[in-house]
C-alpha cells in the first residue's frame, strides 16, 4: 500500500525538512501511522471514576488532560448510551491542548469568555467543564449550519451556561474590553490534519498558507481589542507553518498590548517549543512523533492596558430578547410544579413564543449585547408558549434530568425504538412528562398520556 507521507506536496516537505531537522525522520514515521482518536469527559454530567466504572472502553489517559482519553479505534462509542446521553465528547487529542494550556481551571470567580471560532465545540465543552456554572461562555460559529452543529453537541452535552451566536467576529466589537479570556482557534491551512483528513493535502498551496495568514490577522485584529485588560488571549491553529503561529503571534506582541505568557510544563514537556520574540518556552508546537494525536500551535497572551473602560453599547428596547412576561412565567411555573420536585434557578428570557433560562450573571449588559447578534440559543432553552400552555424543549430534559418526578429506565429494545422516534406504551399511567434514561442517564423526555409514552426525541436527532 502506497504511504500516505508520498502525497505530500514537494514544497511541504522540504519547510518541514527545514524545520524539524533530526526529526523529520521521526514525523515521518508517525504520519504514516494511523490518526489517534479521543475522547473528552463531561464531568458535569459524570465523573471520571464513574465514567470508568460504568464503561467499559478500553481507554489510555491523556497526561495533559485530566478528562481526555485515547481510545481503540475499533470501538464504535458514538452510537453508544455515553455518547448519546452527553457524557463524552469525541475530540481530537492535541485540540485539546490550547484550554489546557490557558490555565483557566485555576480561576475561583465567574468568568466571561469568548470563544470565537467555536464549531464543532469540542473547546467549548472543555471551557464548560473548568469553570463556574456562573460564568457566560460566548461560543461563535460564523457559518450558520455549523453553528446549528455547534448548539446541538451543546445541548447534547446539557451545558446551561452558553449562548451560542453565528457572527463575524466584527460583529462582537460590542463588547471591547469586556472579556476575561478570548479562545482564538483560528482558520488555518490545516497541515496538522492531513494525517486525519488526508483529502484535505490537495488543497495545499503556499498560497492559501498565506491567505490564512492574512484572514488570522483580520479576526485577530477584532479579538484582541474584546480582551478585557489583564484578561487572557488563547490563539491556536492546526498548522505547523511560522506564517500562521509564530509570524501571527510576534505580530500580536509588536502591535503592543500583549505579553506572550508560559505554557504549564505538563504541555511543554510532550512538545516542541517555538521561539518568539526570543523567549523559547513561550508557545509550542504539538507533532505526532511527540505524543498521541496530530496537530497544534498554542500561544497564551495576557493583555496589559491601563485602559479599564468596557465600552458597550446600551439602549432601552430590545427587538428580540426580553425577559418573560407574566403570563409566560406563570405557565412555565406551573409546569414546574407539576412535573419538577424544585424550581429552577436563574433569569428567564422570552424570544418570541420560546423561554430560556439563562445564568443570575447574564446581566443587562450581556442582554444589550446579545440582541444585536444573530444567536441560536442563550443559556438552556426551556420550551415554547404554544396555544396558552407551556411546551418542554428537549435541552431542558437534558440539562435538568435529575429534577424530573418521573424518571423511566428503556431497555434496549424500548432504547432503540425511542432514538428512531416511536412511541412507547406500557410504562406507567400517570400523566404528564418524564425523562426516559438507559443506563440512569438521560436521553431525552415523553410526555405521558393514558398509559402511552409520547416520544420527544426531536426528528433532526434520530435515527
């Protein structure tokens, strides 16, 4: 069989020749090798001893990251109850680098944080999972249709915290100065995939390495003007070439401002380290020969400004996002009583006929904001006023499972028949809605009527 390494363009080669030196050899060996599949923990869903107690994967630990695991790539887990119900995320091993390298887990207060190239969320999800559930992640995904990829992998996953946007990053120039970190994983010309994508090695040119260069600078040219001062600008790329990771960030250091910070050990020690602005243990590059996984640059960045002044754009009226009218919240607090052993806490908004609940700091400032972009969720998003009565949306099965009176367990059969969206009968016979669970876990919600489970798997969902 034909090596991968032969498809690799002449020029390509040559630069990585050029820069890894003694260790092109070795790059290559490991290119040749099969791409590493991971997974990643929701611990808010699950912890690490349980997830290993209850699942039977056979699995490697990531040393970077206490939640990340390597995993067979025989094992089929994305069809499996711990995908399904949001316990794992699948994620590529040294995507997982640059939230590691933030050190973000190590802050105690509620945060505010962007992350601005946000799809398929994998970073996002990490994010969730390191913080307060009071902070507010901004997680943006400019394409439409990723964005709705995006919500989806959150709201699988029951993240309360996030609001999910599709913006250009302009467009968040609304919020200068506001955010404590900025998680720039940015375009780029994706040489640290094509061992995993390996279609993606005949779209390589000098030129779009250049083209991506130039786009990096225009969305980072916004991004660093959103960091509030002393907060934390995280740029990352899947990329090796010093156009688009060393060059981009020698930029961002001269542009002033910024001050390019050191990488915890942990990361440094399992890759190799790029010289910026002199300083060697200050960004670093992950190679495949290293460790387990394919590709990433990493620059942590603090911001030092004497500039304090958020400058946001406030007004009086909203034209979509609202908190909930009277009438709106009564019928969601009764069914609340109905069906929930406690009532939930945080702020509920109304956009149109839909309510969502969002974090106690979801301020007016951040309400000011978020009405001028185009979203597809803020926070969790309960259900729909529809014909005076309140109807439940799935992400508040998800998110608030173990609030629910009624929980009914599927067995396999029953758990197949609920994903392809059947009804199911003979469970009970009170009324009302219930969080149907495999393994204790959610997978979603029914409403209960004469005895009939309703399905409310929603139809993009299932299969």
């Amino acid at each position: 069989m034909e090596k991968l390494s032969s498809k690799l363009p002449n020029e390509f080669v040559l630069r990585m020749k050029s820069d890894l030196g003694s260790d092109f050899e070795k790059y290559i060996d490991a290119f040749n090798d099969k791409a590493v599949r991971g997974l990643r923990v929701n611990t808010k869903k699950i912890t690490i001893e349980d997830f290993l107690k209850n699942f039977n994967y056979d699995l490697k630990p990531i040393n970077y990251s206490s939640d990340g695991f390597i995993f067979n790539d025989n094992q089929k887990i994305g069809g499996d109850i711990a995908h399904l119900a949001g316990l794992v995320y699948m994620q590529e091993p040294s995507s997982m680098l640059a939230v590691c390298a933030s050190g973000i887990e190590r802050e105690n207060r509620p945060l505010k944080i962007l992350d601005l190239c946000a799809s398929p969320g994998g970073k996002t999800g990490q994010i969730v999972c390191r913080v307060s559930d009071d902070s507010i992640i901004i997680s943006n995904e400019i394409v439409k249709s990723r964005a709705d990829v995006l919500y989806s992998n959150i709201e699988r996953q029951g993240f309360k915290n996030v609001v999910v946007t599709s913006e250009t990053p302009e467009s968040f120039l609304l919020f200068e100065n506001y955010f404590d970190y900025v998680f720039v994983d940015a375009p780029c010309s994706g040489e640290g995939m094509f061992r995993k994508n390996p279609e993606t090695i005949g779209e390589w040119s000098k030129e779009n390495v250049k083209m991506c260069q130039n786009r990096q600078k225009q969305i980072l040219d916004v991004a660093k003007k959103l960091v509030a001062p002393n907060g934390i600008l995280v740029y990352s790329t899947c990329t090796f070439s010093s156009e688009e990771d060393e060059d981009i960030v020698k930029w961002l250091v001269n542009s002033g401002n910024f001050e390019i910070q050191k990488i915890p050990s942990k990361i440094a020690n399992i890759t190799k380290h790029s010289v910026v602005e002199g300083q060697k243990n200050y960004a670093v590059k992950f190679y495949p020969y290293l460790a387990a996984g394919e590709g990433q640059f990493v620059a942590v960045l603090k911001k030092i400004s004497e500039e304090n002044k958020i400058k946001l754009y406030k007004k009086k009226h909203f034209k979509s996002i609202e908190r909930a009218g009277r009438s709106s919240l009564k019928l969601f607090e009764q069914f609340v009583s109905e069906n929930l052993i406690e009532k939930i806490d945080g702020k509920i908004y109304q956009v149109g006929s839909n309510l969502f609940l969002v974090p106690n700091a979801f301020d007016e400032t951040l309400q000011t904001a978020c009405d001028e972009l185009k979203f597809v969720s803020i926070g969790t998003k309960l259900g729909s006023i529809t014909n005076g009565r309140f109807e439940p949306n799935h992400a508040l099965f998800i998110a608030f499972d173990r609030l629910f009176k009624h929980r009914i367990e599927l067995d396999e059969v029953e758990i197949k028949k609920y994903l392809h969206g059947e009804e199911l009968v003979g469970k009970t016979n009170v009324k009302g809605y219930a969080v149907v669970t495999a393994k204790g876990y959610a997978l979603g919600g029914v409403r209960l009527a004469g005895g009939k489970l309703k399905n409310l798997y929603p139809k993009g969902l299932r299969n």
